[in-house]
C-alpha cells in the first residue's frame, strides 16, 4: 500500500513484500491505455471521435448498428461490445486469456451483432479497451507493450511496470522472481496470467513505487510533459457503472462527500489492485494484494482519501474438494454433441473441442466441462454440473444443476 502527495511517498508493506515487489494490475492496466488514446489525440495522430474501423488491419471488420462505434466509446465502455469474446479457447482454465490471438478476436469481431446502438448504456468490457489497444499500438506502428514503454513508463522512470513477455528472456526471469505469488479467494497458490492481445485491458505488472510515480504524475507532484493530456482524461464523458460514478477517459470518477475521486480497480486470477487520487487535495493511493479474498481492496483506498469505512474481511472460505476427473475417449464425447433447450428461452450448446466437451449459453462464454462420472460433467470456472440422461442408447436430455437448483433441457432435433 502506497500514498503520494506533496509531503512525499510512504510505502506500508504486510508480509515479505516489498516496494519494488510485482503484482498484475489487473484493470488499471486500462487507465494506461487511456493514457496512450488521449496523448495520441492531443498529438493529431488519432481522434476521439474517430470510429474505431478506420484503424483495423484489412480483413478486420466492426459491425455498425445505428452508428460506428468510436475510440471514445472504447474507453468509456460504451461500445456495446460484451466484456470477454465468447471464443475463448480456455485450454488453460486458470490463465483465460493465454491463448486468445488477434486471429480469434478478428473472427469474433466479424460475427458479433450488436445489441444496440454505441453509447446507449455503460457496459464494462475488457475486449473494448484491448481492441482499442491493438488500435493504437497499430496506428503508431508497434506493438502495445513498445507503445506503453516509450510513451509512458519510459520517460516517467518506471522500469518495473510491463507486460509479462513470457518468452523466457533473462529481464522476464528477474521480475518474476521478484513477483508476488498469486492466491485465489481460498488462499491457494494460483498461476500467473498472461495477456496476450488482451494485454490492453489488464495485462500490465507493477509495484507500489512505480505506481505512486504513475499518480504523482497526474497530480503534478511528479512532472512530466503528459500532465495536460492527463487532466484531461479525468473529465467525465459519460455515465458510469452505478449513480454518482462517471467515465473519464481511462478512468472512473466517482463523486464522494469531500469531493471528485479518481479512480479504477484491478483484478487478475490471483491479484487485486486499486489505484486512486484526488485531484484537488492532490493525494494519490494504491493499494496492491496478492489474494483474491473478498471484499477486496478498493475500500482500503478509498478510504485513505475519504475517511470512509473499511469492509470487515471475513476468514477465507475453505477450498472446495477436489473432484475426481475421470478419462472419456474423444470419439465417445461425440454422444453428447447437441442443442439442449432450456426453457424459458435459452439452449445450452455441446461442442467437442479436440479431446474436451464445451457448452455455451446463448449470449455466454463457452465453457470446458469435464466427466467425474460416465455420463456427469462438471466446470471448474462457473460452478454447476451437467447430468446427460441416456434412453435407448442414446443422450436424450441434460439437467443443468447449479446453486441447488435442477433444470431439465430436453435434446432438440438436429437441424
């Protein structure tokens, strides 16, 4: 945990962190991108207002329902675009987007029909902000990671805060020996997340020091030449998630009895973050764990700069029990291929992927699923369990079992 403001920086560590430990930033990777979106503005290189298409590769496309989605819309989370891409593959279910290309995005792109219009209603969207992104990194002819180094963490002196290259190289190999070991909800060891082409929405790794340099920077405590374009990424374009809560560029601002806070939260598979500032009282906080336990830490942030409560965190949850998994061959999972319908107005899609079973929910994200039993699935990342019912030889039906509730979905006739 960090604070900045004009009587200097303080650092409080639990544990054996220290103030050059790594965490994933999670989402405040985003603010990041913002950052990038508003400079390249202020430099003519691209417009707010600009839509979004007129910088995808060839062969790309954004469908247009009333009227082009913009950058602007991308950063705001008004794009309408759904918060992860329903393709994700998942072949690591503890690192979901490890294995997500600019191909997989490019394809979904193409086939995904919006709902309605741009900026009808805030819907928060990781695969905006990391199309918005590749976007950028594009139009300046680089890559995200190159784009962030040289516009922001370079000439600010923040060498700790990078994207986690993964290709072994021996800077990689320091920092990851340096990184905080991540923990989910239970307080057991998870692994590390990868970005991938989602990097731009919370691919990002830092440590307490570096980003109390990041908020000094925009309170002006720490000088740099960005300080215009960041000024003016707190003024709010739009409504955010909840009332009295606004979008800035890259940023939420919510409003609080002393005032403006600026603000945005993290989270990856084992981490949580916040960092936030008030820009007229010009203090800035982050506050860093290396645990998913809830509530989490955007209290504690909020309130360094408020004096409002902090949430009474619970003892962890004990871990559930480890389901056995039992082997099914690949050409018998072809059994349960099939559209299952679930009243009132959903059906539940198998698939085979190689040598596993996936479902998908209209409008959801396909899940792996895995046997425990011959004809029982279960999912690790959403808890429910799939019983198939056999008659004559053949899967006729599927009861979906999740919070203690049953649904039967009968089997519907090939097309």
């Amino acid at each position: 945990m960090g604070v900045i403001d004009a009587q200097g920086r303080r650092i409080i560590v639990r544990g054996p962190a220290k103030s050059d430990t790594l965490f994933e930033i999670g989402s405040i990777t985003k603010t990041f991108t913002g950052l990038l979106l508003a400079d390249m503005a202020a430099r003519g290189e691209v417009g707010l207002n600009d839509p979004a298409a007129r910088y995808l590769p060839e062969g790309w496309r954004l469908p247009v329902r009333g009227r082009p989605i913009t950058l602007l819309d991308l950063t705001t989370h008004r794009s309408g675009l759904p918060r992860v891409p329903s393709d994700l593959p998942l072949s690591d279910e503890s690192n979901p987007y490890a294995d997500y290309t600019s191909a997989l995005m490019r394809d979904f792109l193409k086939s995904w029909v919006p709902e309605r219009e741009p900026g009808a209603r805030y819907e928060y969207s990781n695969l905006g902000v990391a199309l918005l992104g590749q976007i950028l990194a594009r139009r300046a002819g680089t890559d995200y990671e190159t784009l962030v180094r040289t516009r922001i963490t370079g000439p600010l002196h923040m060498a700790d805060t990078t994207i986690r290259s993964g290709d072994g190289d021996a800077g990689d190999d320091r920092g990851m020996r340096r990184q905080a070991t991540p923990h989910d909800e239970f307080l057991q060891p998870v692994p590390r997340w990868s970005g991938g082409v989602m990097s731009a929405a919370g691919g990002l790794r830092s440590d307490a020091d570096d980003m109390l340099t990041y908020l000094g920077a925009h309170l002006g405590l720490v000088l740099t030449p960005l300080k215009p374009v960041m000024d003016g990424m707190r003024v709010v374009r739009a409504e955010g998630d909840g009332p009295g809560v606004g979008m800035g560029i890259g940023w939420m601002v919510a409003t609080t009895p002393v005032g403006a806070i600026v603000t945005h939260g993290g989270a990856t598979g084992g981490y949580l973050s916040n960092a936030a500032f008030d820009p007229l009282r010009r203090r800035g906080v982050v506050v860093l764990a290396n645990a998913m336990t809830q509530p989490g830490v955007d209290d504690i942030a909020i309130h360094l700069l408020t004096g409002s409560p902090v949430a009474a965190v619970p003892p962890p949850p004990p871990p559930p029990a480890i389901r056995p998994i039992i082997a099914i061959p690949p050409a018998q999972l072809d059994r349960f291929v099939g559209r299952y319908r679930l009243e009132p107005d959903q059906v539940i899609t198998v698939f085979r992927s190689k040598d596993r079973l996936m479902i998908q929910l209209i409008g959801q994200q396909a899940l792996p699923i895995h046997a425990t039993a011959p004809l029982q699935f279960f999912s690790r990342i959403v808890p429910f369990d799939l019983i198939f019912h056999e008659a004559s030889g053949k899967i006729d039906a599927v009861t979906l079992r999740q919070n203690g509730e049953d649904k039967l979905a009968p089997r519907m006739l090939a097309l």
